[in-house]
C-alpha cells in the first residue's frame, strides 16, 4: 500500500498514519499505525499538526458520507433569528472579501471603521454569547474559506476581549486582529491553499509562510502593531513549539496569545464533511488536558471559564444515551459539569466513564 502525504483538514476517519507524528518539539502526539477517529483528528489540530503521512487507500474518499445533522443545531437553524444571522452574516463576508481584497491586491490603506463596522453588525444580531457561539456553529462550511475563518476568529476574539474587560480601543484591536490575522494567505496561490490532493513538501512550507506573508503585508500601513505581531506570531506556542520563530511565552504578544486561541477553537470545532460541529465540550477538555502549557494560561482560563457558563441549563446527551441538563459547572474540571437526568444528579469529574457527547 502506497503512503501519501495530506493536510489535516483533509483526514477522514477510518485512514491509518504511516509514521509517527511529532510536534515541533519531538513531543510524539500520535503513533505510526494509529487509526484516525474524530477526536484524534481534533487533537492533531490542537497541536497546529498541519500535514502527516498515511496510508492510501481509495475507499476512504467516499467513506465520509453525508453526517446527520445533531437536533440541537438543527433546531437552531430552523429559527428566524439564524435566518437572519445568516444573512447579515453572508452579506459581512461578501463585503469583507473586496475589503481585504483591495488590501492585498491593490495595497491599499487598511479602514478600520470600516472593518469594524462590518463585524458589528453581525454582533448586533446576537443578544447573548451563547447565542452567538451557536450560531456560529451553524455556519461553519466544509469549503472554510480564509475569509470565513477570519470572520469566526474576529467575533470569537471580541467575546473574549470582552470576558477580559477589555476597553473599547483594546477590544477593537483585538477584533481586527481575528480578522486580519490570516491574510497572509492570500498571498498564496489559491491553487495551493485549497488543492484537495496531496501536497508537495514544498508546498507544505509555503502555506506556513502565510504569517511572514501577512506581517509583509501590514508592517508598513497604519495599523496598530499589537495587529501586526498578531498577524505573524498566531501560530507561535508559550512552550516554543509554534512558529515561525519559535518564540516562548514571554517574546509572544499578548494578542498573538489570544488570536491563537480562537484560531485553534474555531478550527477544531468546525464541520467536516463526516459530522457536523464537535461538541464544545470534547474542546473544553483537550484545552484543559493539554493546552495550559501552549497557551497563556489567563487567556486560555478566561476563555474556557467564559464557554462553560454560556452552557448552564442546556441540555446534553452522555455517551451512556442518557439525556439530562447541566445544573452546574465543576469549577476545577470545566469540561466535566454536573448533569441532572431524571431526579438524579450526575457529577461527571466522578464518574470517569462518563462524557458529554452532544448538546440536544
């Protein structure tokens, strides 16, 4: 059986790695001959694994097929107030895209009021965070364009700048930010970014040039350099394994720290062509399991604390099929809540063999 190699966004449930895969820092995160399931698909991204080897095997191109839809979403985009998230948010990314356009192609001056102007009115249709952060789990698209992803990244970032209590300049920076943190991509040849076959090592190092790009980019407009660093450190780790420098926790901009948290979560909770979106909590505890030393720990516990709260009463199936709500947040374990089925009171940091597997 041949190998391949192939981006992370293209792996599938089912396919079988043919090496190793390390992080930057010989930390072993999957072993050769692993077969690929959902969660190990996430904790690949969690890490910023970008590509990896497997085995071919043309009977798993097809294999995917067409995921049921979880009530809980369903329901969500049956509403009128999707229907119109969903307009307003269709109508910001088609007026951001000749925005960012004429930035990168024809080098103009970035508008920040603008921009700004923009994500606000997606904002304006959401009346809680967790309104918003269902709403953009309906919109998540298996074709996740640059400009898409930027967009997520942009709101996600202005709700945490907010949970941060960030002043009103500090919390516009940060939303520009998230919008503008992977336009370095653009100056890759679309052919690459989204070429659905495997890539060249070559082309592998290209695409990750992409923050480098994006500084280039920026470095001489006027825009706030908290902006600029974001651009080009969002990829970098506290434990410097990111790149593309290799910076630790104190060399990395404290925006580039928070962009790098809701670049990772929008990725890892995206739909994929086998599921729809992961459920918050399978994030929750790989943040918690694994991300303290990547991530600025204030950041990353604001953010987490800030995701749990907005899920207090909602309802949840456990992997056991049982279905309850959550009654109340575990302040030292996020990700496992107490749930109430029934007239029973289930704490899941005791029992172990239990997990929240989907929001109903």
């Amino acid at each position: 059986m041949s190998i391949i190699k192939i981006l992370t966004s293209q792996a599938i449930p089912g396919m079988v790695v043919s090496d190793d895969v390390y992080t930057k820092d010989l930390h072993l995160v999957i072993g050769k001959d692993t077969t690929l399931t959902d969660k190990i698909i996430t904790r690949l991204e969690f890490y910023s694994i970008t590509d990896f080897s497997v085995y071919s095997d043309d009977s798993l191109k097809t294999a995917a097929g067409k995921y049921v839809e979880n009530t809980f979403y369903s329901e969500i985009k049956r509403s009128d107030s999707f229907k119109r998230f969903r307009k307003a948010y269709q109508n910001t990314v088609n007026h951001l895209r000749g925005s960012i356009d004429n930035l990168v192609v024809n080098n103009q001056e970035v508008d920040p009021e603008q921009l700004l102007s923009d994500v606000s009115k997606i904002l304006y249709q959401c009346n809680t965070n967790i309104e918003l952060f269902n709403m953009l789990h309906c919109m998540r698209e298996y074709d996740d364009t640059t400009y898409i992803h930027s967009l997520n990244v942009s709101l996600i970032c202005n709700i945490l700048g907010k949970w941060l209590h960030f002043m009103p300049e500090d919390l516009e920076a940060i939303t520009l930010s998230g919008l503008l943190h992977d336009v370095g991509k653009l100056l890759i040849p679309n052919n690459i970014i989204s070429k659905p076959e495997k890539l060249t090592n070559e082309e592998f190092s290209l695409i990750k040039t992409h923050t480098i790009r994006g500084f280039s980019l920026l470095k001489n407009k006027d825009v706030d350099d908290r902006i600029k660093n974001a651009t080009l450190m969002h990829h970098e780790r506290c434990d410097g394994s990111g790149y593309p420098n290799g910076l630790i926790e104190h060399e990395i901009d404290p925006f580039a720290k928070l962009v790098a948290i809701a670049d990772v979560y929008d990725a890892m909770t995206c739909a994929r062509v086998y599921r729809g979106p992961l459920c918050p909590f399978d994030v929750i505890n790989l943040f918690e399991t694994e991300g303290y030393l990547k991530y600025d720990t204030k950041y990353l516990l604001t953010f987490l604390e800030g995701i749990v709260q907005t899920y207090i009463n909602n309802n949840v199936r456990l992997n056991n099929h049982m279905e309850g709500e959550i009654v109340l947040i575990n302040k030292f374990e996020l990700s496992r809540p107490i749930v109430m089925v029934g007239d029973d009171f289930i704490d899941l940091s005791k029992h172990r063999n239990l997990y929240i597997e989907a929001l109903i």
